[in-house]
C-alpha cells in the first residue's frame, strides 16, 4: 500500500487561506471573524490517525466545494452590508451561548417553537441581539434577524470547524444547529414582539 505524504502546516495555512481570500478577499467583512478564520488553520501531527487524514481528505473536498464558496460568500456579503449599515462589532460569542443555553432549556422543557411559552424564550434572545446590535426589537428586525440566522445556518459550516478540529486534535464543540432551527422557527411562528 503506498504511503501518502502527511501535509504539512504551509498546506493547510494555504488551503485556508486560498479558501477565505476567494469567499471573503474583497469584502469588508467583520474582521475579527476573518482573522479569527485564518488563525483556526489545519495542522495535522507527523503521523495522523486515518480519521484525521479522513478529515483532511473532507475538508479539502469542502473547501473547493463550488456550493459551499458560493454560501460563505453570501455570509460575507452579509456581513459587509451589515458594516456598511455601521455595524462595527466584533465576534458574538456571547450573543451565541445566550442562544445555546436558553434554547437547550426551552427544549428539554417540551416548548415547541410555534407556543406561545416560546415567544418568551423569543423575547430573551432577542433581547441578547439588540443589546449586542444596538437595535430595537420590531417586526423589521425579526425580519433582519431571520435573514442573518438563515444565511449563517449552514450545516456544512459547523462540519466545517469540526473537520478542523478532529485534524487538530481538538475536541469536537457541540452542534449549535438544533438550537439555531429553533430559534428559526420560532422568528417565522413570531414575526411580531
């Protein structure tokens, strides 16, 4: 069986960095996202286990992907029409644990997105965003709001970081997907405060 040559650093430094200049490269995009994305780069160890080289071999396939690029663009040209509008925040990882938690609760304690137990849990995480955005909550930023998180819901997104992860040897971070669908559908049940 022939032995593969492991890539190297410079490799996954350069698959990343080819991968973000054509999704995000003339975009004024949010730069603490595009930094954070070129330093979260592949690194596989001088003798990678065949799910890392799985990963690797996935992730290189993913980050060619014509449909994918084509995606991440439309987020970053989310983002800049968002800095354009004078957005000038930087990364929300709070915002996103407020969503987490709160949704993971509401839906271990059977609160389906269309009840009306939901438009309370709606009211607390909408609350996380116009405290971190500076809006107003009102039918037009539900709206708005609805539009970022469908654009931004991308499972191919998370398998993306968690490919990243499994090559470096990191643990894997749990899935934020069911509980930004829940979120999802709750903005479409609720589009009024």
């Amino acid at each position: 069986m022939p032995r593969y040559m492991t890539p190297s650093a410079e490799d996954g430094k350069r698959l990343i960095n080819d991968f973000i200049d054509e999704t995000f490269g003339d975009l004024d995009a949010n730069p603490d996202f595009v930094a954070m994305l070129r330093t979260v780069v592949p690194e596989m160890p001088a003798d990678p286990s065949p799910e890392q080289l799985g990963a690797w071999a996935e992730l290189s396939e993913l980050v060619r992907d014509a449909d994918f690029k084509a995606r991440v663009r439309k987020m970053a040209e989310h983002q800049a029409a968002e800095r354009a509008a004078g957005d000038q925040t930087g990364l929300h990882h709070e915002v996103t644990e407020l969503v987490r938690e709160r949704v993971r609760q509401a839906q271990a304690d059977g609160v389906e997105p269309s009840s009306q137990q939901a438009r309370m849990v709606l009211v607390e995480l909408i609350a996380g965003y116009t405290a971190t955005f500076g809006h107003l909550d009102s039918a037009e930023y539900r709206r708005e709001l609805l539009t970022r998180l469908e654009i931004a819901n991308d499972p191919r997104t998370e398998r993306y970081f968690a490919l990243l992860s499994t090559i470096n040897g990191w643990p894997v971070p749990p899935s934020l997907a069911p509980a930004f669908d829940w979120f999802t559908q709750a903005l479409r049940h609720h589009p009024v405060p």
